[in-house]
C-alpha cells in the first residue's frame, strides 16, 4: 500500500509521513532490495541552488560512521527529486527532530 503516489520511486515502499522540513519530507519507507525499514528525506531539485553541491556532500555523508550520528546509507536521483536514504530513528520525536534541525543545519552551511 502506497499513499504517496505522487511519488514514484520503485527502490522503496513508502509507509508513513515522518516529518515536513523546510527542505523536503521525510518518508518512512522499506528498502525492497535491503528488506531494511529506513527514513528516506525528499528533496525536489526545483527547491535547490545548489543540487550538486547537495550531492556531493550527500556522498561525503554517507562515509561517516558514528554512533551518535544519523547513518547516511545512500543517495538516489531522479530528474526532479533527490532521495537521501539513512537510519530509522525509532526513538519518539525528541530524537527524530534532532536529526532533521542536524541535516538542515548541515545542509544551510553548505
């Protein structure tokens, strides 16, 4: 079952409205290739200067690995939108906010 039919991107199935910020939403949805529950933000391009420049640092984000930092898993494109694939917070919305202000912020600075 997929009530965002407006977007249409064949790796996931998306299940739940996470989170609106205020540069894309953020899906609950499930790797079908991984079988892995992820958090999946959506950006549209058309949103963006720089959607390049988001990429690359995308790309750059998927190579840390910490603890206590949201793991980035993958960076998916379409013609109008980017799909930035990373962990599942299952911890409430306290720990699901801070990964958005924290991927805003990073996202603002560059």
């Amino acid at each position: 079952m997929n009530e965002f039919c407006d977007i249409s991107f064949d790796l996931f199935e998306f299940q739940e409205f996470l989170g609106q910020g205020s540069f894309g939403t953020v899906l609950k949805a499930l790797n079908k290739q991984t079988q892995q529950l992820v958090a999946v933000k959506i950006i549209k391009k058309k949103s963006l200067f720089q959607s390049e420049q988001l990429m690359q640092e995308a790309r750059i984000l998927q190579e840390l690995s910490h603890p206590n930092i949201v793991k980035f898993f993958a960076v998916h494109e379409t013609d109008s939108r980017i799909f930035i694939e990373m962990e599942l917070i299952q911890g409430g919305i306290y720990l699901f906010t801070v990964s958005i202000r924290l991927t805003q912020f990073h996202i603002q600075v560059f």
